[in-house]
C-alpha cells in the first residue's frame, strides 16, 4: 500500500483550506481561520515532541468541569504530515477536522536501550476533529480529549528513535520508509 501522494512533508506546511471567519463567528468568540491556527500550532508542537507547548494550547477540563486533562500515551503515530480545515460550528465551538498521512506506531516495552522500540506499520489517511473553545479569559484552546499530543514526524524516527529499533521493527520501517514521501 502506497501513503498517499497529496500530503507534503509536515515540517514544509500544514496546508490550511477553508473560509475565513464571517462577522457572525466572530460575533461568537472565536473565528474559524483562528480556531485552526492554534490547531495547527498544536500540530507543530505536538509532531516536534514539545509536549508543554502542545499542552498549553489544551482546555484541560475533565468531564465534570475540574481542571484535569490526561496527555499520557503508550505509543507515538508516525506520520508524513497533515492539513486542517474548518469543519462547522456550535455555538462558541469551532470544529477543526485534521486529516494525517500516517506511517505507523511506536511503541516501547518497560525495558529502555537500543533494541527496545517497536514499530508497527499502518500506512493510511487518518481523520480526527478538534473542537476549540474559548476559555475564560476568551483564549481559544482546544478540548482535551479531543487530541492526544503522541504524533511524531519521519525525521524525528530517523534522527531520534531508528537505533533504539528491534531488528524486525527496523526492517518493516526500512520498507515502509522506502515507499513514504521523502522525510521532512
């Protein structure tokens, strides 16, 4: 299976499509075209594993209104890029669809050192939402359970994680690489 050809490496663009805000969404808060910024600065902080960056753009509320939002994850999504657009509104809610060319996963047993990632591959196009609010000073952050900050880029594997690869985790990431856009 081929990734697909229109993704572009994510450290070159977040490609950004859509209108921009009408004067009824800004009336509402938050304008479409600056719900999907603080998406995409996200995206970048996320993907570069700035993970306190990536945490702040979050509205950390549970459920029941506390203050808490888990961003733990047991693997990272390795993926070649990805592009935003708007995707509709309720009320002070902007909905930001996000659409990944994913590569695979790593993930890590307990034990650390060379030989201890896995990567599993999962070559696709993955579609996700995020919802951005405003928070009470007026902020956009994004829902938090809306997004996991786990994605990482090609060039993050290559640079980072290719040397703490098994031997069968490397092989697989060799092909799927092989037949991938080039790395960012």
């Amino acid at each position: 299976m081929h990734p697909p050809k229109f993704y572009v490496p994510y450290a070159a663009l977040v490609l950004v499509t859509g209108c921009s805000s009408s004067d009824e969404s800004a009336q509402l808060g938050i304008g479409d075209d600056e719900a999907r910024a603080v998406v995409e600065q996200f995206l970048r902080a996320d993907t570069a594993r700035m993970l306190d960056s990536a945490a702040a753009l979050m509205f950390a509320v549970d459920s029941e209104g506390n203050p808490f939002c888990e961003l733990g994850t047991d693997h990272l999504v390795v993926i070649t890029g990805a592009r935003t657009e708007s995707a509709g509104r309720s009320g002070d809610t902007v909905v930001v669809r996000i659409e990944y060319g994913q590569l695979g996963r790593l993930t890590t047993p307990s034990t650390a050192g060379p030989g201890s990632w896995r990567f599993t591959p999962s070559v696709e196009r993955v579609v996700d939402v995020a919802r951005v609010v405003p928070d009470s000073t007026g902020t956009p952050r994004i829902v938090c359970r809306d997004l996991v900050p786990n994605h990482t880029s090609v060039s993050a594997v290559t640079g980072l994680y290719l040397t703490r690869l098994d031997t069968v985790s490397r092989r697989m990431w060799d092909q799927v690489v092989r037949v991938a856009p080039p790395p960012e």
